[in-house]
C-alpha cells in the first residue's frame, strides 16, 4: 500500500504557498509603486486640488511659492500642467501637507504653506512633481529663514532657464514668498 500524504497536509501546504506569493506579490508591488512613482519621500497619488496648504492661517510662519513651468527648452511656459506638491508637516516627522495643482494659461502656478519641518541633517524642503504629456519630472526646493535654494540636480536638468533658473525669496521670517520656476 503506498503512503499518500493527508488532504490535510495538501491544504496547509497550498495555503502556505499562496500566502508567500500573495506576500511577494504585494510586497514587490508596494515597492514598484512608491520607487517608480516617486524618488522622495511622503509621496501621495491621492492628494486634492487646492492653493493652500496651511494648517492654521493665523498662527506660524507662512510660505508662498510661485513660480511658472517652462518646456524642455525653457522658452515657452506650458499650460494645464499638473503639479504635485509635498513636505514635511511643521514640528512634525509626517508629511501631511500635500496638494495637487493646475497651471493657468500662462504655466503659473502659485500655493501658500506652512514653512516645512526639515529631515535630520537636511535644509527645510518642498517636494515636486510636474506632469505633462506624458512626461513626470521630480525636483526639490530647499528653504530657509535666509533664502531659497535649488540641489545641483536641478540646476543640471533646467540650467536652460537662465535667468529664471535660481529661486528668489522676498518676506519677513513670518511670511516669505518665493519664487521657483521648472522646466520639464
């Protein structure tokens, strides 16, 4: 008589194998998602439509940033562009403030923040994600009490700006407003 294993042991095994395949799937899926989606951190597809992002109008130190997003060859601005925004949330290790938007007719894009948290051994920064026919383009803005600051990575990929390439903050400590153009 041949010793045919239990029906139970089949099940068990079958279970144990589509868990760790339902596991490696998501798994795999969950860091596909988040690493081709974005290269930073705090990243939300699901982020509404809105121009303000601050927590309480009243209290805190407030940003405005501006700016307008240009073609690849920095000439033209372009309209209907989608732009994401994120950061870390003041006092906070969280990234709760987040936002999408629209540029106008002439790629003008502008929101008001709260000034971000910065990561331990980082400068405050802004996060962005610009989207256009079909292209995504990712870039950071530093910030500070004393001005705006842009990463060699960006200066590289939108030196075509030329004049337009470097951040200009204007503002009290309390309320700044900067201007930070794109080209995608």
């Amino acid at each position: 008589m041949k010793n045919l294993p239990s029906r139970r042991l089949f099940l068990h095994k079958s279970a144990m194998v589509t868990t760790g395949i339902t596991l490696l799937s998501s798994t795999s899926m969950l860091n596909a998602f988040t690493k081709e989606e974005s290269p930073f951190e705090g990243y939300n597809p699901y982020a509404e439509e809105t121009t303000d992002l601050r927590i309480s109008s009243l209290f805190g130190k407030h940003l405005y940033v501006k700016g307008e997003i240009y073609d690849k060859t920095g000439t033209y601005t372009l309209s209907n562009t989608t732009i994401e925004v994120w950061h870390l949330s003041p006092e906070s290790n969280k990234y709760k403030h987040h936002a999408k938007l629209i540029t106008n007719n002439n790629g003008e894009y502008s929101f008001v923040t709260d000034f971000p948290n910065k990561e331990e051994g980082k400068m405050p920064r802004i996060y962005f994600k610009v989207s256009n026919n079909n292209t995504t383009y990712f870039t950071e803005l530093l910030v500070n009490d004393f001005g705006a600051h842009i990463t060699d990575k960006h200066w590289e990929e939108n030196n075509q700006l030329k004049d337009n390439l470097f951040p200009v903050k204007k503002g009290t400590k309390n309320n700044s407003s900067v201007i930070f153009n794109i080209s995608t």
